[in-house]
C-alpha cells in the first residue's frame, strides 16, 4: 500500500512538473512551437505537374518540352474560356504557342500566337505581352520588329530580365553586335543562372571566343534543373563542339541531349552531321530522317540533301530539296522568313540568280553576318565576284562584327579570292577553312582541298583548331 501511494504521488509530482515546463515555453516564447519527429530519410520531391512545368520555362524563356508545353496550352485555352479578359494568361498562352512552333516548325502556331498576344495587349499593355511579341518576331525572322517589341517592352520595365536574351537575338540578326553586347552586360547585371550562361555562351561564339563560349555553355548545361533546358544547352554545347572539328565531342553532347529530351530534333540532326564526319553515313542518314519527322526544318531537309548528294544519291537528294521547297512555302504561309535557307540552297543547287535577288531582299529587311555571308556566295555563284568579295569580307571582319569562327564562311571567301585571281588571301583563307572545321561540309571539302591542291598549296591536315589555341576571357578559364 505504502508503495502505491508512493507511486501516486510520483506521478502527480511528473504531472506538475510537464504542467510547469509547459508554461515556461509560453512564457519564454509567447507561443508553444511543436517540433515534428524527424523522419528517418529525406521526403522524395514530388515533380511539379506537366503543366506547372511548362509554365515556369515560358514564364522564364527558356526550353520546355513538348507534351508539357501541349499540357499548358490546353489548361490555359480551357482557363480563358472562362476567362476572357485574363490578360496575363493570353500573353503566356501566346508564349507558348511560339515556343510550341519554334520546337515543332510548324508556322501554323504563329498565327495563334499573335491572335493570342494581341488580345493580351488590348486588355492590358504588358511588358509579358511586349516580350511574346519579341519571342514571336525571332522565331519569324522579323528581326526589326523583335527590336521594336522588345525594346517597348524594356520602356515599359526595363529591370525584366526576360526581354534582355530576346533584344539580343534580334540585335544579333539586325547585325549590331554592340547593341547585343550592351544587352548581354544589362541581362548579367539583373539576372545569373543558366539562362543567362547560355546566352552568353551565344553572344561569346558570336565575337570568336570560341573558349568562353565553351566554358559558358558547359556551365548552363551542368546548372539546369529541368531536362529539356538541359538538353537545350548539351545541344548548343555539341554544336560549338562541332563548328570546332569535334566530331566525338559533338556526338556525344548530342546523344545526351537526346536522352535527356527525345524530342530535341536539333540534337538528332547535330547527331547526323557528327556521325557523316565520322564516316558512319547510315547512322547519320536515320538520324536525319528522325529529325525531319517531327520537325521537318528546312535547314535539315538541306543537310540531308547535300550529305545524299555526296554519296551520289541524286534522285534521294531531289527529294529533301522538294521539301525543303514545301517546308519555306508553309513557313511563309504562317508569317515565317524562310528566305535565308532558300536563298543559300538556290545559289548551290538550283538558280544563283534567284538567290541574289532573295538574299538583296533579305539583306535589306535584317543585315546580319549569315545573311551577308550568304548574299556574298550567291553573288559569286552568278558571277559578281567584286560584289561578292565586300560582303564575305563582311562575314568574315572582326571589325563589322563578323568575329564568328565558321569554317564556311572561311571557305566562301576563299573561293571567292580564288577566283579575282587573289592567291595568297585564297589560301589563307582556304587553309583557315579546313584548320577550323575539316569536316564541315560534305560537298565543300572537297572542293576546299581540290581549290587549295590547285593553288600550290598543301591542304591543312585533318585536326581541328586546337581546344587550348584561344585566350580564354572568362573566369572559369582562369
């Protein structure tokens, strides 16, 4: 009995002694905070839904992937339905169709975008709205009016870090690289992260720092989160990789690509070029085709047809030139300026004359460094050599801002040198062609090494510009 009572008591004295702790806390803190039992491994993260995903890419412009994006359009067409005067969501709708056509190169989105950024607009004059209005430009290769959307856009909030990579591209395409460089400080100055790398990784590749541009872009792809803005950048990274002459290093940077987003066709197409270098021609015949699939780009219909009509396959090659044909047809009928690639794929296989005329055209809607590099060969391709000469001297000048490190365009001037009888610059220039990129075209190679055989001088040998042959400008080479 007498431990029983012992034991009441002991349990009564516990009893007041939590009460009295108890009480402390409140007293101590205001509030009783109730610690949670710690979990004996960390919570898996739950993914966003497709839809959420797609919504902070094209919020940020940057890659999403295409059932995403098809997720997010559908909830915001559903959304508006309801709610037609929902400004913010008519601009985003508008983003993600232009996201939607420049990953499908399907034009028909254009259209919609623009019904969808101008209702925005209408209700309400947004910076968003400005910016998809830019992002709609770009992909139509209206370079003028990207300019003026995006800089009405910079007006309206110019610390929007979003409108700063879409200045840029149409600087860029406008060929006032000063202007894309003065963006490109301003983006880093309000935003860092892999976007931002990335863009600067294109701007560096643009001047000829082949190695910051490297650099930058290696560090975007490490630094993304979401996989297909991680595809997007491996892809950019084995492009670069193979403008130097890399072919395993492209190859594999587009592989990645691929498994990280198996849509990415731009990296299925990177993987057709890298494996005809490597001489694995029927790997890269069905890369092409699977590329052409789902995104029948006209740039990749010519590819095709040149690597088909190196192999002597006319008849085959015909018939990518036909949908290269189609494709710009269509493109043009949404609004989309084709006439680049079809004024380059005149000069070299079907009328140069034609050529000229389109590219003069083009040169005058939006001067920049593909366009005058391509203008100069469909003048030498019909004859006017003189003229042609000005304009690959363009392309090719660091001081009009032509600093690209491009394997064609070196082979253009040179054969353009060639034949004004300038022998010297010619070789220079032929040499400069084959050191950057020995495998940049399977049909001009060889005309390459014939031209430099002809002018007495020894074809450079097949190893790239090396790697480490460049200063290197940015801090992670330091």
């Amino acid at each position: 009995m007498e431990n029983q009572e012992e034991a009441r008591r002991g349990g009564r004295v516990g009893r007041w002694g939590l009460v009295a702790a108890l009480a402390g806390c409140l007293v101590l803190g205001g509030t009783l905070m109730v610690v949670p039992v710690q979990r004996t491994g960390p919570r898996a993260a739950v993914p966003p839904a497709p839809g959420a995903q797609a919504l902070t890419a094209v919020s940020a412009g940057v890659p999403a992937a295409l059932p995403d994006l098809a997720v997010l359009i559908g909830e915001r067409e559903t959304h508006l339905r309801r709610n037609p005067r929902d400004a913010e969501s008519w601009a985003l709708l508008g983003a993600a169709y232009v996201e939607q056509g420049r990953r499908t190169a399907q034009s028909a989105y254009y259209p919609k975008a623009d019904r969808a950024l101008r209702t925005s607009l209408r209700v309400e004059r947004s910076a968003a709205a400005y910016d998809g209005m830019a992002a709609l430009a770009n992909a139509r290769r209206d370079f003028r009016a990207a300019r003026t959307w995006g800089e009405a856009a910079r007006k309206l909030d110019a610390k929007r870090w979003t409108t700063y990579p879409l200045l840029i591209d149409a600087y860029t395409g406008l060929g006032d690289w000063k202007a894309a460089g003065r963006a490109l400080e301003r983006l880093q100055e309000l935003r860092g992260g892999p976007a931002v790398m990335a863009r600067a990784g294109a701007v560096y590749r643009d001047r000829g720092w082949r190695e910051d541009a490297m650099a930058q872009l290696s560090d975007a792809a490490a630094g993304a989160k979401a996989p297909a803005e991680r595809a997007a950048y491996l892809e950019r990274v084995g492009q670069l990789a193979w403008e130097r002459g890399e072919r395993e290093v492209a190859l594999r940077n587009f592989r990645e690509a691929v498994r990280f987003d198996p849509d990415l066709r731009a990296a299925q197409a990177g993987q057709g070029r890298a494996l005809a270098a490597l001489g694995r021609t029927s790997e890269a015949l069905s890369a092409y085709r699977l590329a052409l699939t789902n995104q029948p780009s006209p740039q990749y219909a010519l590819e095709l047809g040149e690597l088909y009509e190196s192999l002597g396959l006319r008849q085959a090659a015909r018939a990518q030139y036909d949908l290269l044909r189609a494709r710009v047809r269509s493109a043009a009928a949404g609004g989309a300026d084709e006439e680049l690639v079809l004024g380059v794929f005149e000069a070299d296989h079907g009328d140069p004359a034609s050529a000229v005329r389109r590219l003069r055209a083009e040169w005058r809607r939006q001067p920049g460094i593909a366009v005058a590099d391509a203008l100069g060969w469909a003048l030498h391709r019909a004859g006017e050599d003189e003229e042609a000469l000005r304009y690959a001297v363009r392309a090719t000048d660091k001081v009009h801002g032509g600093g690209v490190r491009s394997a064609l365009y070196a082979f253009h001037r040179g054969m353009i040198e060639r034949e004004l009888e300038q022998q010297g610059p010619a070789r220079r220039h032929l040499q400069e062609a084959l050191r950057i990129n020995p495998y940049f075209s399977p049909l001009h190679v060889r005309a390459a090494r014939e031209a430099l055989t002809e002018l007495g001088a020894e074809p450079s040998s097949e190893v790239p510009e090396s790697v480490t042959g460049q200063p290197c400008r940015s801090a992670r080479c330091a």
